[in-house]
C-alpha cells in the first residue's frame, strides 16, 4: 500500500499535467475564431481510416406552398443528404528550455512555455479552417457586377469592405437559400454548433476591414458587441453587428497576396483581402480533440543530451476542415483602406 507521500506525489503531478494541459487548450480557444462556425459533429476515427472524415450536407426540402385536398393524406418526403468526405493530419509545435533558463528564471518557465505553445497551437488550427473556408464560398469582388470575376488587379483601392457590399454577400447567400447560422430550423441541437438566437448571417473580418465598415458614413446602425452580450451569448473574437451580420474580428483573416503566386496580380489594389460571410452550415470541422501536450525534462534525452543541459514542452493533435457547401457562404474579395493612407 503506497503511503500518503506517495500518493500526495503521485496526485500533485497529475494535477500539474492537467493545469498544463488546460492551460494550453484555454490559450488555445481563443485563437480559434474560424472554427467555431464549422459544423462539429464529426470526430476524428481510429483504425485503417484515421486520415478520411465524413460530414453530411443536408439539403433544404421542396416548395409545398400547394394546398392539399380534404381527407387526402400528407404525401412525406426523403430528406436529402450527401456525404462529404475529408482528410484529417497532425499539427504539432514544440519549444525547448535549457537548464540555465530553467534554474535561473524567477518566472514558471513551464507555464510561459504552454501559454506560448497554446496561442501558436490556436493559430495554427485556425488557418487551417481559414484557408479552407474563406475562398471556399460564392465568390465576389468587391464593385464589380455580380456575374464578374474578374482579376485581383481590377479591384480599386476604394473596393474597400463597406455597407453595400454588405447587402450584396447576404443578398447573394439569400438567393442561395442559405440559412443563417444558429437558425433553429438547422443544427440547433447539434453538438458544437455555434448558438446564434436571432439567426444571423456571421462575418469573420480583420481589423482593417472592421475599422472600413465603421467609417462607413452609412454604417449608423452599427452596434457593438458590449451592448447586446448580456441578452446573446457572443462567439469567441465578436465585435458588432450590423444589418443582420454579426463580425467577428481576426488577426488571422485571409490575406490575397501573402502568397507571392498573387503579387503579379494585385496591381491597382494593392493588399487583397478576404472577408467571410457565412451561413449555416457551410463547412466541417473535427473537433479539437486527441490534443496532446508533452513535458521532457531535463535528462530525459538519454545519450541525446549527455549532460543534461535540454528540457522541452510540445504539443500534437489531429485536425480537418472541409467545405459542405459553397453555396451557404461568400467570400469577398476586397482592398483595404490604410492602402490609400
């Protein structure tokens, strides 16, 4: 029978690992602006499929505006259902900590090290959603016709994110019958599902675009996130609304020409953005689970490390994001004002 400092050990360093582990995915969560609209009830399988996830999109059912004759039964339907398949990888990050670091800061270097490796796990999972859904949507370019594509070069540097193109991406997702996220008709039990009562559009902006659409003279019904948080529950990263979309600031919002492939393209506009205007159910998500941390303190490298002079925190987890339905979002593509500062 293991005596009581024994067991006082063994349950302090259990502790520890879960106040590190939880510290991680606490930083990590509030990174994560984009997956929180994804459609989650899909975890990640084991065995010979560990890399492919299945989501299912549902379709909307058909128009029964008809009225039915006396004493005839309901004719019912199939709902209509596609599975969509996707691949899921592992993301991990690691830091290390020499002895003289660890022996001769006055600070918990252990926990600084989670809380970094937290924010850089959040960031990174989060692109992963990002550059799968912000240009998986109904395209459009900021001032040009709908039908128009168009290069990135035809965008002015007045295309800038404002009211009317506003109007026009939930336009567009309206003609698309999409439905608006959190809208009781879908998903409103479904785990993970991102709660929005009043079932509006929602709107993943960077900060630029975000001080474009305030200082737009037209943008008098704007209302910021403050003063309607004790009536809704706000997503992670959310600002305002305005005109049936609620915005949910990112630093990690896509940016056009952060690939160089584009830079040839982007002439008159200078930085290309892309701003998110989403329905329900538009892409999946994993869940952020399997989400491992790791703790190699010092003299755990063997003959790696001879002397004992390397300790190292680390984190692994496995992750996927798919588009369901392109028809349910719009990215816009648009420049940005401080281009003209």
């Amino acid at each position: 029978m293991a005596d009581i400092k024994t067991t006082r050990a063994i349950l302090t360093e259990s502790y520890k690992a879960n106040f590190y582990e939880n510290l991680l995915l606490y930083t990590a969560e509030r990174q994560l602006v984009h997956q929180q609209l994804g459609q989650r009830n899909r975890t990640v399988p084991a065995g010979e499929n560990a890399y492919s996830v299945v989501w299912t999109r549902y379709d909307n059912l058909s128009d029964r505006s008809s009225p039915e004759a006396e004493g005839t039964a309901t004719t019912a339907e199939g709902m209509s259902a596609t599975q969509v398949t996707g691949t899921v990888a592992q993301y991990a990050g690691a830091v290390k900590l020499t002895d003289v670091l660890l022996r001769g800061s006055k600070d918990d270097l252990k926990k600084v090290a989670y809380q970094r490796l937290g924010y850089q796990a959040g960031l990174a999972i989060d692109k992963v959603v990002r550059d799968v859904a912000a240009i998986g949507g109904t395209r459009r370019m900021a001032t040009l016709s709908d039908s128009a594509v168009g290069f990135y070069s035809t965008i002015p540097q007045t295309g800038v994110l404002s009211v009317s193109e506003l109007r026009k991406a939930t336009r567009t997702l309206m003609r698309n019958n999409a439905l608006p996220v959190g809208s009781k008709l879908i998903a409103g039990g479904r785990e993970g599902q991102a709660i929005n009562p009043e079932g509006l559009w929602v709107a993943v902006i960077s900060p630029d675009s975000v001080y474009d659409l305030q200082s737009d003279t037209t943008t008098g019904a704007w209302v910021e996130a403050n003063k309607y948080a004790g009536a809704d529950k706000l997503f992670t990263a959310e600002v305002g609304k305005l005109y049936g979309v609620r915005f949910l600031q990112s630093r990690n919002a896509y940016v056009k020409n952060e690939n160089s492939t584009y830079q040839s393209a982007i002439v008159a506009s200078g930085e290309i953005q892309v701003s998110l205007i989403t329905g329900a159910d538009y892409f999946g998500v994993t869940k952020f689970q399997n989400l491992e941390t790791f703790w190699k303190p010092l003299g755990s490298a063997g003959s790696a490390d001879p002397t004992n002079k390397l300790a190292s925190a680390a984190w692994k987890t496995t992750f996927g994001a798919r588009v369901l339905n392109s028809n349910y979002a719009v990215s816009l593509y648009h420049s940005v004002g401080r281009n003209a500062e």
